[in-house]
C-alpha cells in the first residue's frame, strides 16, 4: 500500500529531527524515516555554537538535562611559532561563545519533543529507492521484512551522507585531507575555566574543548602516527600529547574514551534536485577544525523551515522555485564554512618557516584588532547572512 505525506524526512538524527520539528509546526504532515532502532549508541561530543542553542531554543529542546558545558573563551595558538588569539563571549556581549554537550543527549532531547508534538518517526526503515516526477517523489523502504513505499511533495535527505543512493543531477566532491583525528577525554591539573584551546602543529590541528569537567580532544596526525599511537598505552599516549600540546591547559593525567576516524571534505553539488533537498552532513561534511559542521546542518534545517512558511498549507512545498530560493540562500553561508576550515587545514598544516611567520602575525594582528575578532566570533556563532 502507498501512503501520502507532505514531507518525508529521510534520518532522524539532530538535524533530520530539528527540521522536522520545525517544519511541522504550521500543520504540514512530515514523516522521519530513520534507519537505527533503539537508544543512540553515538557517544560524540558535540561543540554547539551560540546560535545553534538558539535555534534549540526555538524548537523547545535546549534545557539543563542536555548537561551543556559552556564555551566562554576561545584561545588560538601555533606550535613552533610566534602569536596568539584570544576569543572571549564578552568580546561580542554573549553569555557563551558555545557550549558542548553529548550526541546521544542531543539527540534524546530532540526524539520527546518528537514524541511531545505527536511527529511520526519511523524506525527501522531501510530507504531502498527514491524516484521523483514533476508532481512528487516517491521513497520505497524496508521495514521489520515488509516492502513499503510513500510519496510525498517534498523529500529530504537528512541521514549525514551515508545514504548509497545517487540523487540525479547532484554530484558528491570529496576530498581526502590525509589526516586522521584521534579523539578522546583528558583531565588536567588545573580547571578549565570553559576556555576551548585550537592549536596548529604541522600535522594538523589540535583542539582540547572543555566538556564537563574534562577536555574532549581531538589530535590530528598522518595515517602512519595514528597507526603507531594507537599502540601506545595510556601514559605514553598522554606524554606525547602534552608534547605536541604544550602545557597552556595544565599537565594531562587522565585519559579514557579513545577512537579515531579519517579526514576529509565531502560536499554536495548542488544540494537540490527535483522535489529532493540535502541537508546537514548529508549536503557538506567539513574538517572538524574550528566545530564549523554541525552547525552549519542545524541552520539548513532552520532555513529551509523557515521558507516552507511561505507556502501555503496544502501548496506545493516542494516546488522547483522553493528549492531554488533555498540553494541560493544557503549558498554563502556554506562557501564560507568550506572554504573557512579547508583553508585553515591547507594554511597551517605545514612547518613552512615563511608560512609559520606569516601565521603568527595573522594571529598576532588579529589580538590586536578587537572589531575584527568580534566579526570572526559571530560568524563562528551565526555564520553568514544570504
């Protein structure tokens, strides 16, 4: 049997669930298909800008048992080299530069405010094909064995790029940084007084984010250092790390919940199709430098909500000119995020002395130009305007 819905939302991860959410406020019927069943067994550490939590806000999923750290200072540096910047939230009059909080939190927050608003989820579901025609697309699934299909006006694809299915007319670029990031939690001997570190090394940045009352790091190495380290036992890991880190954050003593995964940019072009839109991870997915990604997703969720209105209830809402409008006025925003972390990556991942000079008094004039840190802390924050 074919079922109908306005719009089918294909993962229900964060991003797949804030759009849904925010999309099915104006009494336009929105189905989630997501592929997991069960409680989330992700245990990332998500860094949230402060416009993400305000996006949160909007949607009624931001409360205290998130168990939010907050990001009151961002404190930039280079290995090697001279110069500094230093990002603090009064700088822009904001309570936070971001905070960090937990996937599976995250997540949980968004699934009863899911189940609160009566949203229809559908759990287990396999998409196996997706067609589309002028008047509507059309997504087939498996479900507990059984074939099911559903059509609907409008079809996003939200699953974080996991998908094998190829939507016509968009082309997948990737980019392999040849990198891997080591992750894990430290303790140190001192607080961390919620300042966020970000230093270059000509491996690969390192950042160390306060997260409770820990640091999440994450250390990127060469595939050939990531295959050794792995090897090391915790002391050894710890004591290179603090070589590579230096002592800004204290001395490191604890470490646990580590694992790995590669680097690249992967990027949808474009990221509509007929009646089929990407978005989040799905449309790009970044280097982690910088914590761009993820709230890059949560404001194409946002935007493309926020241009349904437009359409009447019972309109086409997923016409060609909506998509239009909504690749145009996400474009800006998304050049910059690529093109922002790719260049961080390519600019400091090097012991070029000339390089390294000219790093460390980028960083050195921007301490020193306080309009100019505020403009770079708000785009982090908001990203940038269509």
């Amino acid at each position: 049997m074919t079922q109908h819905t306005d719009i089918v939302v294909i993962g229900g991860g964060p991003i797949g669930l804030a759009f849904a959410l925010a999309a099915g406020t104006d009494g336009r019927s929105v189905l989630v298909l997501e592929a997991n069943t069960g409680a989330a067994s992700d245990t990332r550490t998500l860094a949230l800008a402060q416009g993400s939590r305000l996006i949160l806000e909007r949607l009624s999923a931001w409360s205290n048992a998130l168990l939010a750290t907050e990001i009151k200072t961002i404190h930039v540096t280079q290995r090697g080299g001279f110069g500094q910047t230093v990002i603090h939230a009064s700088d822009c009059n904001t309570p936070a530069l971001g905070y960090t909080l937990s996937y599976r939190a995250l997540l949980n927050a968004l699934s009863e405010r899911a189940t609160q608003s009566e949203l229809q989820v559908c759990d287990g579901a396999q998409v196996q094909h997706i067609s589309t025609t002028k008047q509507y697309g059309a997504v087939t699934y498996l479900r507990a064995g059984t074939k099911h299909t559903i059509t609907a006006k409008l079809i996003v694809m939200a699953d974080g790029g996991r998908s094998p299915i190829q939507i016509p007319g968009i082309e997948i670029k990737t980019k392999d940084y040849g990198q891997i990031a080591l992750l894990a939690r430290v303790s140190t001997d001192r607080p961390h007084r919620n300042i966020a570190y970000e230093r270059f090394t000509p491996t690969g940045p390192i950042a160390l984010l306060p997260v409770g009352a820990e640091f999440g790091l994450v250390w990127t190495v060469s595939p050939e250092e990531a295959e050794r380290i792995a090897t090391l036992d915790d002391l050894t890991f710890l004591a290179e790390f603090q070589a590579a880190f230096g002592d800004y954050a204290g001395k490191f003593y604890g470490l646990h919940s580590r694992f790995q995964f590669s680097l690249r940019l992967r990027y949808a072009t474009p990221t509509t199709s007929e009646r089929t839109v990407l978005i989040g991870n799905a449309a790009q997915a970044l280097h982690p430098v910088a914590g761009q990604g993820f709230n890059l997703g949560l404001r194409d969720a946002e935007q493309l909500a926020q241009l349904l209105k437009t359409i009447p209830v019972g309109g086409d809402c997923g016409n060609n000119n909506l998509l239009r409008r909504y690749r145009r006025s996400r474009l800006p925003d998304t050049r910059v995020g690529i093109f922002f972390t790719d260049g961080l990556v390519r600019s400091f991942s090097n012991d070029n002395p000339l390089l390294r000079a000219g790093r460390g008094l980028g960083l050195a004039v921007l301490q020193l130009a306080p309009l100019a840190r505020k403009q770079l802390a708000e785009q982090m924050m908001f990203g940038i305007a269509s």
